[in-house]
C-alpha cells in the first residue's frame, strides 16, 4: 500500500513545532483531522500520527484530484525520520537497542502485549459491598518478555509488556491504529491497522492467532442458558467450499461484549486461529479478552 492509503487522520495543533515540541503533548492536545474536515486556515499545523512531521493535504481545496483520486495526507520533505506510514516496511518495525525501544513505550509509539486475558478480569476489593460501577481491567503487567525486534537478524530486546484485551484495544482504536504493536510468536512489531484482517478475505484455516474484523449478519444462543455457545455470523462472501464465518463464545460471555441477538450491523474485532465449523470457517474458544465491538465512531478506520 502506498503512503496515501495509510494516514487516515491528522494531527492538528496550532502552534506546535516538529523540531522543538513535545510528541506526547501533541498527541494528547491535538485534534484529529481527516482529509474532509481539513480546512486552509489548518495548514501548516498538521501532523503525522505517527512520526510527527508535519503533514500537507493533496489537493488541498478538494476533496478529489483531476484524475478523481481521492484527496490525501502526505509527508512533507523538510523532516524524513523513519516512519511506517511513508514508507511501507515488511519485516516491521524494528529497533538499534534496548534503550530506543523502551523509549517508544514510553512514548506511546510502540506495544508490547504478552497475551490477551483469558478469564475475566475480578473487580478490585473496595470497602462498600456494593456493585462495581468503574471500567473493566483491561490491562495488567505482563513483566520482561524477550523480543525479537533488534535491528539485527535473531537480536532479542528484553523489554516490558502487557497482558491485555482486544477491548482495552477498540476503546482507544483511533489512538492505537498508527501505533506499533509486538503480538505473542511475531518476529517483528507492525501497525496496528496492518495486523487486522479482514475475514471476508479469510479463505482458509490458519493455525496461527491473528486479529480479524468482521461485521454482524446475525447472533443467536444454540442453546437454552446462558452457558451454551452464542453463535455470531459475519459478512462472508463464498471462498472456494467454505460457505461462511462465525464467532462462538458463550452466550454470557458475548453478551457482556455487547453481543446479542439484534446485533446485526455491529463490527467485531476478534483473536484467535480460523478453524473449520461445518461447511464454513471459524473462531471459536476465545477468551474474555480476545474479543470485542469496535465502537461505531471508529469502523472508518477500518
């Protein structure tokens, strides 16, 4: 994918300056912009996700070119650093040493995950016995884990990580999506928008966990209690002699993500291996935290 097809916001702040600024800043003060909210009085003020650098519009008062390209964000030439939404790299990002990559994290560049959370989370002791009213735990501390990601082939990085879920994940997708992230068993760590798969493109098995998305054509429980397999449907187009794609999971399980039976139209990011369920392919055994509903604000990200 070329640079156009990768930035899908912008970074807008007045008065912030690539050379002397402060990223963190920036990505904490700035609002987000796509190519249709720009407007002339915005330029030279907006940034990559990314790497900072500042970023110009192309065309800037249209929302096409002549050639009916749709309009797009571009890097400017003053800066050139290395960033994975100018040029697109394979094998990844990766990192000289220990020290820049623990500096990524610090940065909010880059993330380590361990694994996903199998079992839910239990709700932190308070002295009230009443019912907990605060968010989920969706990450906890998943110590040192040895990293492939050096700059030089079989260097390992002993770097922190974290144990998380693929909600934790959708609740700040706008934020996470031009972040890296390191998933268990990859040798490198990629974007995040370049780790998601769409499962209308899934045309086989694949014993190897990634993260797919897909949008709900029906949900209902196989069975009578809330313990029995909720059996979730996506929008799956005939691949060869797999029929369709499905999510099994508790129905209690699904439910407290927002899963039920008029959850038609809603997006799902799941993780797990494709295996075969009948005449389609499917996901199934997911822990609670290997699944989730991407908020409707962030599915044109996707």
């Amino acid at each position: 994918m070329s640079e156009t097809n990768q930035i899908k916001f912008a970074l807008y702040l007045e008065d912030w300056n690539y050379e002397t600024g402060d990223k963190k800043l920036l990505r904490k003060m700035s609002k987000e912009v796509t190519t249709t909210e720009y407007l002339k009085e915005m330029k030279g003020s907006i940034f990559c996700p990314e790497c900072c650098v500042g970023l110009f519009k192309s065309p800037e008062d249209k929302d096409f070119d002549t050639n009916g390209r749709k309009a797009f964000f571009a890097h400017t030439s003053k800066h050139s650093p290395d960033c994975g939404l100018r040029v697109k790299k394979a094998e990844g990002k990766r990192y000289d040493n220990e020290e820049l990559a623990k500096k990524a994290i610090e940065d909010e560049e880059l993330v380590v995950i361990k694994g996903f959370m199998k079992e839910k989370p239990i709700p932190p002791n308070i002295d009230e016995p009443q019912e907990y009213q605060g968010h989920p735990i969706e990450d906890k501390n998943g110590g040192v884990s040895v990293v492939p990601i050096g700059r030089h082939n079989g260097e390992n990085l002993n770097l922190p990580s974290t144990i998380t879920t693929i909600r934790g994940l959708c609740r700040n997708f706008n934020k996470n999506i031009h972040k890296y992230f390191y998933l268990p068993g990859r040798n490198n760590a990629v974007h995040l928008q370049d780790l998601l798969v769409d499962i209308r493109a899934v045309k086989d098995v694949d014993d190897v966990p990634k993260l797919y998305f897909g949008r709900v054509t029906r949900s209902w429980n196989c069975g009578p209690t809330p313990q029995n397999i909720r059996q979730t449907m996506f929008e799956y187009k005939q691949m060869g002699e797999y029929k369709d794609f499905c999510l099994k999971a508790t129905d209690a399980s699904s439910q407290e993500h927002g899963i039920d039976d008029d959850s038609k139209g809603k997006m799902v990011i799941m993780y797990g291996v494709v295996t075969v369920s009948g005449i389609g392919l499917c996901i199934e055994n997911v822990g609670w935290g290997e699944f989730a509903v991407l908020s409707k604000k962030y599915e044109d990200l996707l």
